[in-house]
C-alpha cells in the first residue's frame, strides 16, 4: 500500500499522488541513489515546501515516503528488520533539505536508533525545471553522506567526529550528485557490516545472560541520597537475576510522563544509548503500567521490565519446594495478566474450536481467560497451605515458643539461623538466596532462671523497598510465619550504606499485615565490616539493640540472652 507518512497537513491530492509514484521507483542495488531518483525526491519537496524522506531497502525498492524530517519519519524499531546486533538494518534514507547545512544531530541520532545502512541528504536549491518524459534538473545543490561506523574505528581524514558519542559515524563533505551515485554502495555496506560484526563478537564473547540499560527517574518525592541507593539496589537486583549492566540513564521530572515515564525526548536518548552499548533488555528502576510498558518498547524495540518484573524473575529462579513455586507462578500470573495487551500479533488473531471461546473472541480473550483458571485454582491450593501451615503451627506454639527472623533481603538472616542452631540451610551474598521459611530448633537461656529452654527459629523470606504487591499476596502463607510468631528479631545489615532507610521499609511492611506482629529485638549484622563511627551511632540510637557478626561468631550469646528476655516479657505480658 502506497502510504505516505509524516505530516501531510495542506498537501493537494497531486501533490500526494507525485509522493506516491516514488514508490513506484527502483534503483540498482549496487547504488546508493541514482540522479534520476533524487531528481525527482527533489522535486517534490520543492514543490511541497517540505523535507521529504524515502526509504530504500538493498534491493533498490522504496519502502517507506514521509514528509518531514528523518526524526519526524523514522520507522518505528519494532517495524525494523531483525538482522542480529552486529549488522545493520537493511534500510537506507535518502532525505531532502532546504537549508545547505550538514545533517544535524536529530537526523544522524535517527540514523543510529534506526542502524540505517546510510543517510543521505540531498540540499535543495529552490529552483529547477521539468523536462519532458518525466524526471527533473536542477533541483539539488550539493550531497552528504553518513553511516555508523564502530566505535573502535580510527579517525578518516578528520571527517570521523563522535558529537552522539560514543556513537561514531562518518560524515562526508559537500560533494556532487553525480560523485554520490557513482559510489558502490554494496562494497560500502559489506565493510561496514564487518567492522561491525567484529567489534560484536569482541563485546559479547565474554557475555552471558541479558545485556541490561537501566533507567532511573527522580521525581520530587525522592530525596537523592534515596534514588542513588535505589538504583544500586536495582543493579544488585539484575545481577542476581542473571543480568549484566551495562549503563545507566539517569532522568529527573516532577512527575512521571503518563505515556513514556520519562518524556520523548530522554526515550530517543535512551534507544540511541541501547543501540551504542548493544543492551537487549531495558529495567526501569519504578513499576510501569501495561500501557507505559507497550509504548517504550514500541518506541525503542527493545523489551522494556520494570522492578516488580526482575524481582518476579528472581523469585522464579530461587523457588524450590512446591509451595514456594506455587506462589511464585501466583505472582507472575497476577502480575501479568493486565499486561497481556500488545504480546505481538499472535495475541490478536481470531480462534475456533467447541467449547473454547465464544462469537469473536480472540485468541487474547481465551489467554485471558485460561489465565484467571489458572490463578483460581493456585489461590484456592495457597489457601489449602495457609491452612496447612496454621495447624503446623498451632502444634509447635502448644509447647515452645516461636521466634521468627525478619529484616531486609540479604541482611544475613539465613547465616544466623545456621550459626544459632548448628544447621546448614542455604545462604549466600545474594538477594532473595531464600524464599521457603525453614524452621529450627533453638536454645535460649531463660530469663529468670538462666536454665536452657526450647524455642523455635523460623527464617523467612527477605522484605525489599517498596515490595511488590503481588508478591505480599501470593506469599502470604509465607508472611504468616511472621504474623504468627511470637516475637520477631528483625536483622540489620548495618555494613549497607542504607541501613536506616531498610530499617524503615521492613517495619513499613511489618505494619501494614493483616495481623499486627508480636514484639521486635534489633539486631545489627556485620558489626565486623563498619568503621567505629558507625557502630558508636547506632549503639546510641538503638541502645536495646544486640550487636552482632553472624559469619564471624561475634555477639551471639549477648544475643541469645536477648532472646530470652524478649520470650519471657511476651509470655508474661499474655
């Protein structure tokens, strides 16, 4: 179909029909452009007053005409061929252009989200005439002609300048039309495409998992010491997922842009920063809507997650028993069911069979559909755990007490319970290491007599900032564990620069359950691994506390101690 795109305000209806005879065009292959064709691109855009842009695809065939600028006419990424991160698109703009001027920096950032084989554009001289038999003269004054080159290349006789660095690109000086179409184009793109896939496989050798681009915006409700820690957090959060960082994009608005989060010009910037360090996954350090989700990745062709989704991702990953992968999946279906829209062209094609969907429905409307089962049947055997778990527990609240471990992810909570109960349950220094509370056998000193007495220890799973609702609902069989503990030692890993701040997220969390948990003993991990300064204030400010290192050993039968007072002030305040 003959489209013209761009803004077609005012045009007459033969202005419009000259448009679309460009599609009609063919070159050959080996050339960038032919006098004839730019003739006659010319042409129009001096009789429209207007930027004119045709896109060509190595075959020589026009595939796209817009009015306006390469900005204004660049193909959307998700329309753009899939050729591999190491090759270009396939695609070559030939634009027009009142002024005399070079291309400037909105064109050529346009060329490199795009990963045009080339940009040309043509300088109008204002004038020129028809010459009979069709085609015209006269209407071009002089060329330019760009194209990426990598970013390893050595400077070409000063012409290779880095203004979009570190996007590099050859620009080259005014030169004629006849010089422009006399180059071989092929032989152009050929050695391009194998500096290219050089410079590729020496970036991606070493490369496993996704090459990520986060993008963090600061709004007026985050202070910046806050926002700093939050994208650290993120970055710990993508590595624990199994991806790698590669930069990030910073933005800064008084409020989130409805459409895009952060505006449309930081989205060119931040397609363009995909394009130049070869990221394939886009995390933005706030939760999107679905809506926000689709117009991102639309507009930079590149899968766009949020926060909630790489937590949801390592959720999947470190679920080991049934229970835990059961909420994992309740999670993950919760999560993406509003966000099925836009899934790709598959979601939208109509369906048949007996007994599956009704006059009409899409095959989306039957994934919706399957999906609400699904999350049906896993909240019906959530509750069948929950009640599962409660009766568990009512037996071992009967004769001991029970203590549950809370704090922020990776504070150290797994390596107390080993050390405080000679057990060997998984820890390391990730986040999320566990998601199953596991529970041990603990012995306290009792606080009257000082005689050893039986309690119960239960780990949970670590609390996040801002912890995504979906999870605090599928996990609340989980959650539980705490609720009905009774007594909780919150753990805090005073080494993390955000200590405070955690301390605060955790108790937002713990006040925000159903069911008010019992009473809460302060203890600071890693006492080991902070300046004295550090250790002085917090022992000023949480003189109650117990300090301690629970990979070193350090402060434990302190805090043995504290655990008994704590068992003994519930027991006799019930």
């Amino acid at each position: 179909m003959e489209t013209i795109y761009g803004n077609l305000q005012g045009l007459k209806a033969s202005q419009l029909k000259g448009l679309q005879r460009l599609y009609h065009q063919r070159i050959p292959g080996d050339r960038i452009t032919t006098p004839e064709f730019a003739q006659r691109l010319a042409a129009s855009s001096t009789e429209i007053g207007q930027p004119v842009c045709a896109y060509l695809n190595r075959r020589g065939q026009v595939i796209r005409v817009g009015v306006g600028t390469p900005r204004q006419t660049q193909i959307p990424p998700l329309e753009l061929p899939r050729y591999g991160e190491g090759r270009l698109s396939g695609i070559r703009c030939i634009a027009t252009q009142v002024k005399s001027d070079p291309p400037n920096e909105s064109a050529l950032t346009a060329m490199a989200i795009q990963r045009l084989d080339a940009l040309v554009v043509l300088t109008l001289t204002g004038s020129g005439f028809q010459r009979r038999g069709g085609g015209g003269t006269g209407y071009i004054k002089e060329t330019y002609l760009a194209h990426l080159v990598p970013p390893t290349a050595e400077e070409n006789n000063g012409n290779l300048t880095t203004p979009l660095a570190p996007i590099p690109y050859y620009l080259s000086p005014p030169q004629s039309l006849d010089m422009l179409s006399a180059q071989d184009f092929l032989d152009l793109v050929d050695s391009l495409e194998a500096e290219l896939q050089r410079e590729f496989i020496a970036q991606t050798v070493e490369s496993d998992g996704d090459n990520v681009l986060l993008v963090g915006m600061k709004t007026e409700d985050i202070n910046p010491q806050r926002f700093e820690d939050g994208l650290a957090e993120l970055v710990r959060l993508v590595d624990t997922a199994g991806g790698r960082v590669l930069e990030t994009v910073r933005q800064k608005r008084s409020r989130p842009h409805p459409q895009t989060v952060v505006g449309d010009g930081k989205v060119q910037e931040i397609a363009l920063t995909a394009q130049t360090v070869g990221a394939s996954l886009i995390v933005f350090d706030r939760d999107l809507s679905p809506a926000q989700v689709r117009n991102l990745e639309t507009r930079i062709g590149i899968r766009v997650v949020d926060r909630t989704e790489v937590i949801l991702d390592i959720f999947a990953q470190r679920a080991q028993s049934r229970a835990g992968k059961l909420q994992v999946e309740l999670a993950q279906l919760e999560y993406n069911l509003p966000r099925l829209t836009g899934r790709g062209q598959a979601m939208s094609r109509l369906g048949g069979g007996i007994g599956t969907r009704g006059p009409g429905e899409t095959k989306l409307e039957t994934e919706r559909r399957a999906i609400q089962r699904r999350i049906a049947r896993l909240q019906k055997e959530v509750n069948q755990l929950q009640a599962h778990r409660s009766r568990l527990r009512q037996r071992r609240q009967q004769a001991v007490p029970t203590i549950a471990i809370v704090g922020y992810t990776n504070a150290g909570k797994s390596t107390l319970l080993n050390v405080l109960t000679s057990s060997e349950i998984y820890a390391a220094d990730q986040l999320f290491a566990t998601l199953d509370p596991t529970s041990r056998r603990l012995t306290i000193p009792d606080a009257i007599t000082n005689e050893p007495q039986a309690a119960v220890l239960t780990d949970t799973v670590g609390f996040i900032h801002e912890l995504p609702p979906a999870l605090i609902d599928a996990f609340r069989a989980t959650l539980e564990e705490v609720s009905d503990a009774d007594a909780l030692v919150h753990v805090v890993d005073l080494s993390h620069p955000a200590w405070q701040s955690q301390i605060e997220s955790v108790m937002k969390i713990l006040m925000s359950m159903p069911i008010t948990p019992g009473p809460a003993l302060l203890a600071f991990n890693k006492i080991d691994q902070v300046d004295g300064e550090t250790l002085r204030f917090a022992q000023e400010e949480y003189p109650q506390a117990a300090f301690i290192s629970a990979s070193n050993a350090l402060g434990l039968e302190t805090l043995r101690q504290r655990i008994g007072q704590l068992v003994h002030y519930v027991s006799s305040s019930t």
